[in-house]
C-alpha cells in the first residue's frame, strides 16, 4: 500500500530541494551516523534516506546497499506522514507492507523503525531507519537514540544549508574586477 500524501508535500518538496541533499556528494559525517544508529540498534542495516516527489534516495547506508527505489515502495515514505519514531516490529504482520515486495522472500524485511529529519520549520525530508530480517521492536534508550540522532542529521543538514547560503551571498557581493 502506497504511503498517504500530506497537504503540505509541495512545501515539504521544496524544503528537500532548498537542501541540495539529493545529488550531493557522500559525506563521511552522515556515514558515521548510520555506522552508529547500527550499532546502538543492533541492526544490521541502517540508513539516511530521502523523500523526493517519485522516489525514495539513499543518502548514507551501513550494511548492503540497496537501489533507489520508488516512493510507493518505500518504507521510508510511510514514516515521513509523522515527526515522531515509526516502528513496524513486524511487516508480515501489518497491512500496509504486505504486498511490498521488500517483505517477500528469503531476505524480506520484517522489522523497520524510522525517526524523521525535520527542517527548523517542520518539514520531514527522511529518515534514519534502522532495518532487520526478524520481526523486534527498539528498547527506550534505543527509541531517544535514534530520534537524537536523525535530530542531530537535522542540525548538519541546516548548518550546510546556511554555509551554501552565506557562499552564494558573498560571492554576489564581491566587486567585479577588471583585468589589467
């Protein structure tokens, strides 16, 4: 079942655009943080992903890395309808995922947790999401851990936003100069 559409998906997308996260390069910072959510979560796979119009990116992975994939099919696109963690303990056992081909076969997905990463002005561009082939929840410390950390993507996020920004305004002010 494909993920409900919010009202505010054009400024949501917006707010992804205005990122530049999308073509960007890989960045050591956002691979560390996944190595980390891992790690706390006990998973053997986790991930920084985006939500664009059609598709769903991988921006950072720990573990095997799986393709950019449609929006319908992403998990991901069912968790950024929330600013609070989204955990399916169990895909087989929720309707929403039952016909996704993630959960079919030998190495389907069964357990999914995502915390969303939120602009200042609310905006869920993604998540970090933890994923595993046996159905299990997130202790509390590991539910505050995960929300801290896609907080803290956040807050990077922003800072590279802001650091563009100030790049731009400052190239526009500087005085052309005339070759001699």
């Amino acid at each position: 079942m494909a993920a409900p559409i919010s009202l505010g998906e054009l400024e949501r997308q917006i707010a992804l655009e205005d990122y530049d996260i999308l073509d960007a390069d890989p960045d050591a910072k956002l691979d560390d943080i996944v190595k980390l959510a891992a790690e706390v979560c006990h998973a053997p796979t986790s991930m920084i992903t985006m939500i664009d119009r059609d598709h769903q990116f991988v921006k950072a992975v720990n573990g095997p890395r799986p393709a950019d994939v449609s929006r319908e099919l992403a998990f991901s696109a069912h968790a950024i309808t929330s600013t609070s963690l989204y955990m399916v303990s169990d895909t087989q056992q929720d309707d929403r995922f039952l016909a996704n081909p993630f959960n079919l076969g030998d190495d389907a997905l069964r357990f999914y947790a995502a915390a969303p990463i939120v602009t200042p002005e609310g905006y869920v561009l993604g998540t970090l999401c933890v994923i595993d082939q046996v159905p299990r929840t997130l202790d509390e410390a590991q539910q505050r851990s995960m929300l801290v950390l896609a907080e803290s993507i956040g807050a990077y996020l922003e800072l590279r936003r802001m650091r563009r920004l100030l790049r731009h305004t400052t190239m526009a002010m500087q005085p052309l100069t005339r070759p001699n």
